[in-house]
C-alpha cells in the first residue's frame, strides 16, 4: 500500500513523505476548526464526527484540485504539488497574522474607520504582505523558481508588469 502511494505520487525518498503527512495533517486541521465553527455547542464526539466527514470531503477536493492543476503547473514531481499547497495555506495564514499587526501601527481599526475602508485597506496591506511572504516560504520549501514566475504572472495581472524583468 504504501509502495503504490509513493509511486503514484513520485515519492523516491522517504523524507518526501513529510509533505504528504503534513497536507493531511493540515487538512485534519483545517476541518476540525470548520467543525467547531459548525457544532460549537454540541458534544465533543459530534464534533469530531463532523470533522471526519469535512475531512473527507476537503481531502476529495483537493485532489480533484490536484488532477485539474497537473497539466497546467510545471513541477518534476507529483509530490511536490502538495508542497505548493501548503505554501499557499501558510502564505495566506501569514499574510492575515502579519497584516492585523500592520494595520494597527498605521491606525486603521474598525472604530476609527468606516467599515468599507477598513476592510478594503486592510485587503491591500495584507494582499502586499502576501506577494512577499509567497515567494519567501516558496524558497523556504525548495520551490522559489515556481513561486518566482507565479508572482512574475500576478504582478502582471495588476497591471505591474512594467516594473518585471525577463
């Protein structure tokens, strides 16, 4: 069982499993949160209930996400897919936990503004944050060439492609 997983997620080293078991654990996570959200007041094994099953379906997800992506993402290896997603989910954690932080030492709060303008300058600052932390966990987890075009591509969508060298 586990020679096909590695062999259908191109896993030649055992230390590559580390990504595999991260995502799923990120998953767990991720779903155990959703759960609370859903079942705050109700008993502990419901709760843990509703995250095996949002677990199950997160996990179907993303790797219908996966199948769709392969073709267009250039990676050597399939198991490196999983490493794009988790820098992508700690890239948007971050960039949310450092952005809080940000807008308050500017003075932007949710009393001093209006709703609209704070949550739109609070979208920029932590849109700018995310370009940046992107590209730095990219390089932390091996893979900056492709955060690297990837940002080169989003820059140009905002119309920043000027500024970009080939």
């Amino acid at each position: 069982m586990l020679k096909d997983f590695k062999t259908k997620w191109q896993i030649q080293q055992n230390w590559q499993l580390l990504f595999p078991v991260l995502g799923l654990i990120g998953l767990g996570y991720s779903a155990y949160k959703l759960a609370l959200v859903f079942t705050k007041t109700l008993h502990i094994t419901v709760t843990i209930g509703v995250a095996i099953l949002l677990m199950f379906i997160l996990l179907k997800l993303t790797l219908f996400v996966f199948k769709k992506l392969e073709t267009k993402w250039i990676v050597s290896y399939r198991w490196e897919m999983i490493r794009i997603f988790i820098v992508f989910a700690i890239t948007g954690s971050s960039s949310v936990f450092v952005g809080r932080p940000i807008t308050q030492l500017f003075g932007i709060t949710k009393e001093n503004l209006n709703p609209f303008i704070y949550w739109a300058l609070f979208i920029i600052i932590g849109l700018i944050f995310y370009q940046i932390l992107l590209v730095a966990f990219g390089w932390l987890f091996g893979q900056f060439k492709f955060f690297w075009e990837f940002e080169k591509k989003m820059l140009k969508r905002f119309g920043f492609g000027k500024f970009i060298k080939e």
